[in-house]
C-alpha cells in the first residue's frame, strides 16, 4: 500500500497509507475544537467532502462553520434538504430543476401543477425539521453521463436529464448526493449530515422561468436561508424586517417620489413633483461639482442610425440588450443603451491638438436596456435610466493622474449623499476580449497606481472586465451593510479605434487618444432607490424635497402663515403648507409620515410675535425663533451637509 504525504498550511506534516479520508487525516493534524468545527476540507486549494479519501500527496485546509466558505456549504446542502422534503411531500407531482446557493440563503426551483405557495412553508419546515433529526448523510457517488442520465430518466426528472444532456461532450463523468431517498446532482462539497442544519427559514416564493428563458417552463421557486447560529438566524430575519421597512417601493409610493404603471409599460419610472424636485437638487448639485473639477456638460439624442451601433461594437456584443430597430425614412434607427459613441462623434466633429487634452465631457444621459420581465425592480432594475455618464480623453501620460482625479471625485460625491462605506473591486482581461495585451497591461497598472495613490484598498476581481478594457468598480453599502453597485471607471482603447479618433501630438503627427468612461452613481434611478432604503425615507436636510411644512392652529393665523410661506420659498427654502381647518396633531402626524425634517407651527403667539415654533421630525421641539433665523439655521445646515 503506497503512503502519502498530508499536511496544512503552516503545520504539521504526516504520513499515511493512500486512502485515508480528509476527516482522518484531519485528527492529526488540527485540534479538537478546530476539528469538530469543520464540515468539509480544502484538498489542494479545491473543495472536497470530509469523506473524501485521499491517494496523492495533499495540503489540507480545513472549511469551519464560522467561514464564509462554509456558510455557503451549509446554504447548498440546505438546498438540498429544502428539494428532500418537498419530494417527501408531493411525490411524482414535482420534478426537481436546479437549487444553488446564492448570498443569504439558497433557491430551489420545482415544476408542480399547482405553484408553492407561503401557506406551503409550515409544512415543509417541518418535514426538513424531522430530516435534520434524523442525522442522513450526505453520500457522494460518481457515474458516466449515460448512467447518470439513465437514472434521472427513470426518476422522471427531465431538468436533470437536460442538464446533463447539454454538457461538454468530454464530460464523461459526474457526481451524485444522495440523503435520505432523495439524489441530486451536484458536484459538491456538503455538510457531513443532514444534523448540522439547526436553523433555517423559507422565506419566499416566485415565479422563475427554467434556464431564465421565458420560452420555457415557468417554475416555482422556493427562497431559504440558514445559519449555524440560531442567533444568526434571528439577527438576519430583524434584518428583512427592517430593510421590509425600507422598501423603497414602498416609501417611494408613500412619499409621493414617483409611479410606475402598466399603461405606460414596465420598468419605466413616472417622477411625481416631489420625485423630480428630489432628482434636480441631485443633478444640480452632480453638474455643480462637475464644473468645478474641469468637466464640461454635453447633451445628445436618445436614438441614432443602426449604423452607429455597429461602428461602436454594441450590436456585436450587447445586442440582446438593446431594442429592436425603427424604421425612420427607410433607414433603420436604435434607441442607445450607451451614451459613448455620441460623445465620440462630438470629438470627431473637431480636429485636437495634444495641448487641450484631457478633455473631460459629461452628461445625465437617458439611455435605454432590455431587462426581462421578471428582473424588473422598482428603481434598482429598469428599462429607461439616467446614467451620470463621462467620458475623458487624455494622452497616455495623462491617464493615471486622470483615474485618480476621478476616483477623489467619486469618494466626495460619495460621502456628501451620506455613503463612506464601500468596497472597491479592480476586474481585470476578460477571456474574450479586444485590444492588445500591451494597452491591457498599460490600464490595468494605471488603475493599480491610481488607488494605491489615494490609500484605497481594493480586491482583484479576474477576468471580470469589460471586453474593451479594465475597470474599478465601488459598491456603496447602505445602513443595512448590502453592497450596491454603482460607481465605475473604465479604460478604453477600442472605441478610439474603431471611431478613428485623433489628436496632434508636440512631434506633429496624428495620435490616438485614451478614452476613460466613467459612471459615479450609475444610473440615477438605481441610485435614488439607494438612497431612500439608505435613509429610510428621511433624507438630510439638503436632499429632502420639502425641508419645512407650515401648519396652523387655526384659521385665524391663516394670512400669517401665508406671509411665512412667501419668505421661506423667497429664501429658497422647500417649504409647503398646511393651512387645512384639521386638528393640529393630525396635521403634524401626516408631516412626520411624510419624512418633512421641521413642521412650522404657528399659534396665536407666533402670529403676535412674528416667530415660528420649529418641530423637528424626531418629535423633539425648538424654541420660537424668527423667520429670519429659520432661514439662516436650513441654510447652515445645507452648507455643513454638502461642504
């Protein structure tokens, strides 16, 4: 019998007879604490089984509950036990698709003539309750493609079989998991046994086309979670309640910010006066800074000839994300899904000389994305958004200076709307990809030196950037700690390329700029629906679409609150009024409900002594001052928020 070499990280080494499981080995090898907390192993950087034997020299890891790793295991195989106990259930009438794990839990998809509904959960928890007792273990077995195919045919599950069937042709093997009765496909690892699922919760159900295509079947999906701490699990259910609360479909309704309606077509926002006056203090304050740091402003249309989308590539490699084309005097036109070849053409119309460079060009531009049906979601995922797009060209000398001067800008439009938390991401070349491997070289390091200029810490994300170029992505966290993605910084050497751009450089020859694409926010929608679930509604004074609401006690102040009113909005304050014959407390209730940051309360007194008394949207309440204090206080508060 040969003997074999297994040892981990930084320790100990031993011998042992080929064949020894990973969960052998590891009582050698690692203490009895770290031992019992591990529900599977790192066998030469791949994740394995703790039965897993071993037949070559390995460096073992151990994979503890208190990973990330291991979580998601732990989500996988709750998957599994969530697909046992439906089987267990409903027998034959359900045939079983795919059930992965995804962030805070795991999905499984089921074809069943009658869907799941939330009426359905108690009885399935309960039955996965009753697998998790009965400790089954997860058991791994590998068959031929053809064998595994005959099995699942005989199972009846024909997702299974078609899973198989559109694998490579050099697949000539796969592996199974079976617990209990019930086998899944999967290549694994798992928890040893259906006992380390102690807390778990279905949370919800939707529908789901199979394979995400709406020419198949529609599935219902099941949504769980779980964790190995019941406190966990409770910590994360406040969470969902919480960011329930949130919603920003919810409040975007309640506060009156905007609608969406089927007459006018999914995934297309209607901004309500509140909604818009919101989306221009953004987009003043975004040109505001813009001008300040050397950008210039652009407007362009919001459809072009066909033939532009070609030039550009976008009909080569986004085209399933575009809509189809109009026929305008016989030549064919697309809505843009981007607003880079329009800026293109302004550069084209002029000739440059490397003493203007960089040239920095922005623009709030409507663009237009073919999103399915099901993957709308309020202002997070829509068809028709506003993308605070800029484009820089610049001279190859230029562009690390230039990446860091947009990343400065980026963390200060940031932290002004209230996000300083973030992680930040560098994507690198792409498997297909265009371009030589010399620019690639060229922007990637550019993007390395600009972040580490300015002190951030960031992760590689490989083969994750766009075909024509790397990228930094920032994903902003919210009060809540969910990542959203937002800001973005790309380098892009095709597009100059294929639109023959040029400028003339100090030795009088013609030279092709660098072309940098830039998004802060993202797309405005996206970036509202952030930060309303961000603040829960009530945004910081300088955001807040209406700062003040005058409320009178009775009518006989009505004139005075008038006069109130007029100097406010003179002032430029965002002020409305409540001047309806309700009781005082109603009115104050629905400002409060409104997210209105000071009610303005006016009584007899306050009319004699030409003051307010200032409410504060926490119930906490000032003393009277005058208007013209009011005034001054709203506009030290703004300055502080912004400056």
């Amino acid at each position: 019998m040969s003997v074999i070499s297994i040892s981990i990280p930084d320790g100990d080494t031993i011998k042992a007879a080929a064949g020894i499981t990973a969960q052998d080995a590891l009582k050698e090898l690692v203490s009895n604490k770290k031992r019992k907390q591990a529900i599977a192993v790192l066998c030469n950087g791949r994740q394995t089984d703790l039965s897993a034997q071993l037949t070559d020299d390995t460096v073992l890891e151990p994979i503890t509950i208190n990973s990330e790793e291991g979580l998601e295991i732990l989500h996988h195989s709750s998957a599994h036990i969530m697909a046992q106990a439906v089987k267990e259930l409903y027998g034959q009438d359900v045939k079983v698709a795919i059930g992965p794990s995804i962030e805070d839990g795991y999905y499984y998809d089921f074809d069943r003539p009658v869907p799941f509904t939330p009426d359905d959960f108690a009885a399935i928890e309960d039955k996965m309750a009753a697998i998790v007792k009965a400790r089954q273990p997860f058991t791994r077995r590998e068959l031929s493609r053809s064998e595994a195919v005959a099995y699942f045919e005989e199972q009846g599950e024909n997702y299974k079989v078609e899973l198989l069937n559109d694998m490579d042709d050099d697949t000539e093997s796969v592996s199974l998991y079976q617990q209990g009765e019930f086998t899944d496909l999967c290549r694994g690892p798992h928890i040893p046994d259906t006992s380390w699922l102690k807390s778990f919760k279905l949370l919800r159900v939707a529908g789901s086309y199979w394979r995400g295509n709406e020419k198949n079947a529609m599935l219902t999906r099941l949504y769980g979670t779980a964790f190995f701490d019941k406190k966990e699990l409770k910590r994360y259910l406040n969470r969902l309640e919480e960011a329930k609360k949130r919603d920003h479909r919810r409040l975007g309704k309640e506060l009156g910010l905007f609608t969406i309606q089927d007459e006018v077509g999914p995934g297309l926002i209607l901004w309500k006066p509140r909604g818009a006056r919101l989306r221009r203090i953004i987009e003043d304050y975004w040109k505001d800074e813009h001008y300040k740091n050397g950008y210039e402003l652009l407007y362009t249309p919001h459809i072009a000839r066909q033939d532009l989308w070609k030039t550009s590539g976008h009909l080569d490699f986004y085209a399933e994300n575009m809509y189809s084309a109009i026929e305008i005097d016989k030549v064919a036109y697309q809505l843009k899904p981007m607003n880079c070849p329009f800026h293109i053409g302004i550069y084209n119309a002029d000739k440059h000389s490397y003493r203007e460079f960089p040239i920095r060009w922005c623009e709030l531009g409507t663009v237009y994305r073919y999103e399915r049906t099901g993957a709308l979601h309020g202002l997070m995922r829509v068809r028709g958004f506003t993308q605070d797009d800029a484009h820089i060209f610049c001279r190859p000398d230029q562009l690390e200076e230039e990446i860091f001067n947009i990343i400065d800008l980026n963390l200060h439009i940031l932290k002004t709307f209230g996000f300083s938390d973030y992680d930040v991401y560098l994507s690198t070349r792409p498997e297909k990809y265009v371009g030589s491997d010399e620019h690639w070289e060229m922007s990637t390091v550019a993007l390395e030196h600009a972040m580490e200029k300015k002190g951030l810490k960031y992760e590689l994300d490989p083969g994750e950037g766009v075909f024509y170029g790397p990228k930094i992505d920032i994903k902003i966290k919210d009060q809540l700690g969910r990542s959203w993605q937002c800001s973005t910084i790309q380098v892009d050497f095709n597009l100059p390329e294929r639109f023959g751009m040029s400028y003339t450089g100090a030795d009088g020859a013609e030279h092709q700029p660098i072309m940098i694409h830039r998004a802060l926010m993202g797309s405005l929608e996206r970036f509202i629906g952030v930060m309303i679930e961000h603040y829960a509604g009530a945004f910081p004074l300088w955001l807040s679409p209406e700062q003040a609401r005058i409320m009178n006690i009775t009518d006989d102040q009505a004139s005075y609150c008038e006069k109130v009113f007029s100097s406010l909005r003179q002032a430029g304050v965002r002020v409305e009024k409540d001047l309806r014959n309700e009781k005082l407390n109603y009115k104050i209730r629905e400002a409060q409900m409104m997210k209105t940051p000071y009610m303005l309360i006016i009584g007899e007194r306050e009319k004699e002594d030409a003051t307010v008394t200032v409410r504060l949207r926490s119930g906490k309440n000032l003393p009277p001052m005058s208007v013209s204090d009011f005034i001054e206080m709203v506009k030290r508060e703004c300055g502080d928020e912004v400056g």
